[in-house]
C-alpha cells in the first residue's frame, strides 16, 4: 500500500504573504521572475516531495534522467504561477487572463438540469480558479476539503482575496457531518465538488489501473456518487502559456451494479482514465506530491 497523503499541503504562510505583496507592488509578471528563485529553493529543501515528483518522472512518464530533470523545474514553476495566479485573480485582475472551455455547453446542461450535481476533480491543475467565472452557479457550488489543509493558509487566501464564491465542507475524520451536509445541499439541487485523487482513511480505498500501474483512491466520492444517482461531471482547469487557462468538462456515463463490477468501481474507473488523458497531455502540473504510487 502507498504512503497515504497526510492532509496538508505544503507550504508557509510567509512565502504567502510576500507574494501577496509582490503582486500588489511590482505586478504578476515580477512575481513570476522571482518565482525562479524559489523553485531552486524547494528542490534540495523539499526532498520528499522532490522524490515523488522525480519517481513520477521517471517510472510513470518513462523519461530520461535530463526530462526529468527538466520536468522537476517545470513542476515547481507551474505550481507557484497557479498560486500567484490565485491570488491575482482573487485580488481583481481577471481581465489580465484567458479562458477557455472544453465541452461547456454539455456541462451547462448539466447544471441546468432538475438535479444536484457531483464534480469530482484532482490536484492537477488548478480548480478553483473556475468558480468566480461560473457566475450564479458558482453560489451553489460546495467544495468539499479536509480539514487539516492548512487553514492558516487558507485563511490569508481568504482575507487577500476579493471574493470567494464556492461554499466549504469541511470533511472531519470523527464525524460524519460533511455526509449530511453533502446531502443536503444535493437536495438543494445544488453542485457538490470533490477532489477524487487524495485520501487518509486507509480502510476505505478503490483500486484502478492509473498512469501504468495500479494505484489507490478514496472510494467516498464515488460511492456517494453512485448511491445518490445524480450526474458526476470529471472537472479540471488547466494552465497553458500565456496567462491562459483551459477548462475541460467529461459527463461521465451513469453506471449500475452488475456480477462484474459494482457501480462505484465502474465511476472510479472512468475518473482514472479521464485523468491519465489530462495527465499525460499536461505532465507538469502533477500535484501530489508523497508516494502516490505503491
């Protein structure tokens, strides 16, 4: 069994806060210049995580020592502009990007449909900078995240940006709150959204075929998905150059239990198929970053 994730991701409140600033003061494109330095900072500083990211490089992508070197730099550097572009968008600069999408109309329907809806996304990309452009939607749209994710880090995220139009459900180990109030807002015929790639109970895992080898994920979202019978969107928002950003929307198909394979399974392996897709045509923004892989 692989290393679980530990419920945090890594980062400071400092390294924050300053780009906040820098931002503020000098613009984007002077954060991203500094952003160099920092990425030099991680590799040796950041070796677990430098570890999982070269492994991934290397086992999964079949690159050679110099790509994967070269990838390793890419990743750290597409990590910190998605964080930089977070914040820049939160603090109103919306109008200094691009967007695009990816099977929208269909997606909207979706959304338009007499139903609540699961989205089950992945740290890949960059999610949330989708919500303050679904307009009226994203005020039904409830992200839900564990609770040990820094909320420090959060929290300033929070109070340096403008507007933040997603709802939280936090998701805590003791209870089970987060089940009724994902419920709840389902019957509220409103968006519930998930990240399908992380997990900390070990005891409640799916298994599938990912990226060339099998791979564990949490069986939550798509066990919920598949007992509530409303339709599952595979959601990612990805980076490209030029302050671009692309949005791609898979429906998934509906599934049923059968001799062969039980309905959450069959979700769980659509989901892992759409994300190799994205994965591989995107190979740097790879987020996760402990051994993913057993």
């Amino acid at each position: 069994m692989p290393e679980t994730w530990k419920g945090k991701t890594r980062g400071g409140t400092f390294g924050y806060m300053f780009f906040i600033y820098m931002i503020r003061c000098l613009g984007i494109t002077a954060a991203y210049g500094f952003l160099s330095l920092v990425v030099l900072y991680f590799i040796p500083f950041a070796p677990k995580a430098t570890a999982s990211t070269w492994q991934y490089a290397r086992n999964r992508l079949k690159y050679g020592r110099a790509k994967a070197a070269g990838l390793l730099l890419k990743n750290y550097y597409r990590l910190g502009q998605i964080l930089i572009d977070k914040v820049a968008i939160g603090n109103g600069m919306a109008d200094k990007y691009h967007f695009e999408f990816e099977n929208y109309q269909a997606f909207l329907n979706v959304l338009n449909g007499n139903t609540g809806v699961i989205m089950i996304g992945a740290h890949v990309g960059n999610w949330e900078i989708g919500a303050p452009f679904f307009d009226e939607y994203g005020k039904k749209i409830n992200n839900v995240m564990f609770d040990a994710e820094h909320e420090r880090i959060k929290e300033i995220l929070e109070k340096n940006a403008s507007t933040r139009d997603y709802k939280i459900i936090p998701v805590n180990e003791d209870n089970l709150t987060h089940v009724f109030r994902i419920t709840e807002a389902l019957e509220r015929k409103e968006y519930v959204c998930f990240q399908g790639d992380r997990y900390l109970n070990k005891e409640k895992l799916l298994s599938s075929p990912f990226m060339g080898k099998e791979a564990e994920f949490p069986m939550g979202p798509f066990l919920l998905a598949s007992k509530m019978r409303v339709p599952v969107v595979f959601y990612f928002a990805m980076r490209e150059a030029k302050k671009n950003y692309r949005f791609h929307f898979f429906i998934a198909e509906a599934v049923v239990h059968t001799k062969e394979k039980r309905a959450e399974q069959a979700l769980l392996e659509q989901y892992t198929q759409t994300l190799e897709k994205i994965v591989r045509q995107y190979p740097e923004q790879w987020f996760n970053y402990y051994p993913f892989w057993a």
